[in-house]
C-alpha cells in the first residue's frame, strides 16, 4: 500500500467517526425551543446547563429561569436553590395544583414548603409557560422561605427582592416583557411599587401589610428580625 491509499483510508476513516458528532450538532440546532426563552437558551446551551440543575426537579423551564438569576440580585436565591440553604440540600421544584395542599391556596402564584427537612417551592400549574424570566423572579422571592416560619418583615423583603430581580430581568432580557401572563402582570406590578417607592421597599411594605392572606402573620421572623 502506498503512502497516498493510506492517505485516502485515513481521511475516509476520520470522516466517518465524525460525521455522527457533526449530525448530532445539526440535529440539536433544529430542535425548535419555546418562543418566551431568550435567544441564548438553544436546545444545546440549555442541554450544557442541565446537569447543574436536574437536582431541582426535571422541568427544563426552571433550569432556564434559575440560569436568568446569574449576575442579577437574585443570585443569592438561586445559590439557596441550589443547596445553600438552611437544608443543606436543593430545593426541589415542581407545578402543582396547590389547592390539594389547602383549599385555601388554590389561586397562589406559589408556595414555598418544608416536608421534615426537604425544601420545596410548589408552582401553579397556569404559570407552567409563563416566560422563563418572570419565573426567576418569583423563584427569587420563594428561594427566602427556607423554615416553617414566616412574618410580615420576611414576606416584604421576599416581594421586595422579588421587584428587584424583574427590574433587572426586563432589562437583560426585553423579551420576558410578555405584559398579558398574568405571572408577568404580578411581577410588573410588584416593579411599580419598587419603582415608585424609590427603587425600596417603601410602597411593597405597605401592600404586604394590608394582605388579607398574611393578617395573622407575626412581625418578624427568624433572620428577619428588622425591616
């Protein structure tokens, strides 16, 4: 055999173990992703970044939501999420009808819950394709709810951060903007409040505290003694 047919073999040879890699590229570039995510989350992006997150559950959307938390003032909670909390553990995260917790939670948004000492954050199902960004930031807020108890000092700094976290999302992703989700219609509503109290949580405190489903709420709560 000559130096030229080795040559040619070689090359058919390498063409053939990497053509399977190269269709599986193409194939992944294909696959049509929801139109709410951000540009960046392609299928092979959001495919790189799920190991990190698969121990919150196995919805994708979340994945994506807790990735938008990077870089804003919610990445405290998405630390939380992912095992930095009072647990030890991550925080699991699922869609589920929350009146077959409690009548009484029915229409929540959201629910943060502790079963002996796993943390988990319970989302209404009509959210389940609210844009990825309106969802870090209510991740952001339910991440704070890491015990058995809560206050109104808790719950105000939870909405607060909550506002501050969809101010900066509207800004780095635009596209979340989707104004009639009604999961986005809270999130800009609770971006009003910090806006006109003066980027605080001066107008939140106020609609935290004439809640009617947080009347019976103490105060403060543990590491949230002060407002």
């Amino acid at each position: 055999m000559d130096s030229k047919q080795f040559k040619k073999i070689l090359f058919v040879t390498l063409l053939i173990f990497t053509l399977p890699a190269q269709a599986a590229k193409k194939n992944d570039d294909l696959i049509e992703m929801p139109k709410n995510y951000p540009a960046k989350y392609t299928s092979q992006y959001v495919k790189q970044i799920t190991p990190l997150y698969k121990s919150t559950g196995k919805e994708e959307i979340v994945y994506v939501a807790l990735d938008m938390l990077k870089g804003t003032n919610g990445e405290f909670s998405r630390n939380a999420i992912l095992g930095n909390n009072l647990s030890g553990k991550p925080v699991k995260i699922e869609f589920k009808d929350l009146g077959t917790i409690n009548p009484d939670y029915e229409k929540f948004d959201a629910l943060g819950w502790k079963k002996n000492k796993q943390l988990y954050i319970y989302i209404n199902p009509r959210h389940k394709d609210a844009p990825p960004g309106a969802l870090a930031a209510l991740l952001s807020h339910e991440a704070l709810h890491q015990d058995e108890y809560n206050s109104l000092a808790e719950e105000t700094y939870a909405w607060t951060m909550e506002a501050a976290v969809w101010y900066e999302i509207r800004k780095l992703y635009p596209e979340s903007n989707e104004e009639i989700h009604p999961l986005v219609v809270r999130e800009n509503t609770l971006r009003k409040l910090f806006i006109r109290g003066n980027y605080s949580d001066k107008y939140i405190k106020k609609t935290v505290y004439s809640n009617e489903g947080y009347k019976n709420l103490p105060s403060t709560s543990p590491g949230f003694e002060d407002l």
